[in-house]
C-alpha cells in the first residue's frame, strides 16, 4: 500500500469530551452471536473508543519515519500498522505494535501492506460482523456510468460521485443498536486504510470520527453543538452525514463528501514527492470503498 498524505484544504476525531464524556444510556441488550460457545458484541463502549483515540493521537505525535529505513521504533507508524495497532487495543484492550511491527495476537500479523487480507483473516477469527462496499460514478457520453473492474472503459475515467452514501450504509449496518461501532475502511481498493467510530448513542447525534497515521485530520469534536479543535494533534476527526468535503472553520466535514475527494486525490496521486496540486496521473487507483464492521469477544 502506498502511504502517500492527501493534498487537502481540508470506513476511523476529537477529545471524547462534552456529550461523548457523558454518554446517553445504552441499549441493555447489544446485539451478539453465539460461536463456538464464545459470545461476541459489535457494540463497543466508550473505554474501548477511548483507548484508540488515544493511540492515535499519540502516534501522530511522533515524527515521521526515517526516510532511509523501512521502520525503526520510536517513530510515527503509518497507515495499515497504525490500523493494525488500533485494532489491537480496540479488541484485546493493549498493543505491542506502537514499539514493534507485531502483535502478541498472531490475527493480527502477516499481513504486509494488504488491508483485503487483514479484512479476511479477521473474518475468518469472527471479529468482523458484517461486510459491505461503495463504488464510484463517472460521466460517459453525458450518462453517469458506475466505475467497475470488469469494464476497463469505465477504470479510466475519473470518480466522480458515490454511488450510494457511505454515511446511510453505516446507519444500515447499525440498524436500531444504541452504542459505538467501529468500522475498518479500505479507501481507493487498500490504497490507504483507517479506521472509523460510529457514535450512535442518540440517534438525533450520531456522529463518526475518522483516525488514520496523517495530519490530515484535526483533532475535532462537538461540545453543546459546537464544533471545538485542538491546535497541533490529529488522528481524530469528527464528521457527520452532510457539510463541506474540506476544513472549513465551525463546521464539521460531511463523511460522504470527504470520502469523493479521497479517492479523487488517491486517484490522482502520481507518487512524485513535489506534486502539484493540479497534477494527476490519472487511474493511480481503483475507486472502490470497502467496510467491515467489527466486534469482539463480550
């Protein structure tokens, strides 16, 4: 997986402070399945979402790796590894990741750069509970044509529309449960990958907040409807069902429409350390989103 930082103005974010400090009362029944005699939740609490905020923002503190060595301790981890990392201390409650490339959990190793391959071994250890995609839309000949592998005329035409909203697909998966769910997000077919926190204690607020390895993010949050940002952390970005796809200052970025210009950025992404912003390459990835919702042993 390429590890590039997306070029922004502006499928897993601000201090768990305010409401989310003070958290509405959760359904007494989550939802769990039985087996093997082992009993697993999708619904995760607010220690759990606390655990991997704070992992997140600690590893964008650090600086970045050397750019003369694969991984050296000490240092910021980047995209899949930071993933790996969270889900570690989202499922198992620690991690030896942020001082290692490995886990004590073998479910989580040996999977290199590829985020279908962590998805599936994850799968098959049912710590996921659902799966599900987005594609993209592009216009041919003045019509909106869905962007697919199996039509090499359509990969290479530029995504430009979801084909259905990310934000409705989580609210689907969630359904009437009352609680944290957390969703690991391949963006761009596993050309970048990050983890994403659904907030539906109250269906009138639900809220998601974005973590990956960049400085893309902003550590933002609501306090009494307010949007609040801390200066200098990130790996922790609040966003909602509708609003702008880059930062603007007092609001909240729409998850849908962020979601559009990652992969148009991704898409775009010619790799070159001095890219300019008008530059693309033009099909440097297949827009394609793929989420998996997780859950872990009661």
């Amino acid at each position: 997986m390429k590890l590039h930082v997306l070029v922004l103005c502006p499928v897993i974010v601000a201090v768990l402070s305010g409401s989310m400090l003070a958290p509405k009362q959760a359904a007494t029944n989550p939802a769990a399945l039985n087996k093997d005699s082992i009993q697993y939740t999708a619904l995760f609490s607010i220690d759990d979402v606390e655990r991997i905020k704070q992992f997140f923002l600690a590893n964008t503190a650090l600086p970045e790796q050397p750019k003369d060595s694969n991984w050296r301790p000490g240092f910021r981890h980047k995209c899949i590894n930071t993933v790996r990392a969270g889900l570690d201390y989202l499922i198992f409650g620690e991690s030896s990741i942020p001082d290692s490339l490995y886990s004590r959990h073998t479910v989580l190793n040996g999977h290199e750069n590829d985020i279908t391959a962590l998805a599936k071994k994850l799968h098959d250890s049912h710590y996921i509970r659902s799966y599900d995609t987005v594609r993209f839309l592009s216009l041919r000949k003045d019509e909106w044509v869905p962007i697919t592998k199996a039509d090499p005329v359509s990969r290479g035409l530029p995504p430009m529309a979801l084909e259905k909203s990310l934000w409705n697909t989580l609210l689907r998966r969630v359904g009437k449960e009352r609680g944290f769910s957390v969703f690991l997000l391949s963006v761009c077919d596993g050309y970048h990958a990050a983890l994403l926190t659904l907030d539906h204690r109250n269906p009138a607020e639900i809220k998601a907040y974005w973590a990956d390895q960049t400085h893309r993010h902003p550590l933002r949050y609501f306090v009494n409807n307010k949007l609040e940002e801390v200066p200098d952390k990130y790996g922790w970005e609040v966003m909602q069902a509708n609003g702008p796809a880059k930062h603007a200052a007092g609001l909240a970025r729409g998850l849908d429409e962020y979601m559009l210009l990652a992969n148009q950025q991704f898409w775009c992404d010619c790799g070159r350390p001095n890219q300019k912003p008008g530059d693309c390459c033009s099909g440097n990835c297949f827009p394609f989103i793929q989420i998996w919702r997780l859950q872990k042993v009661r």
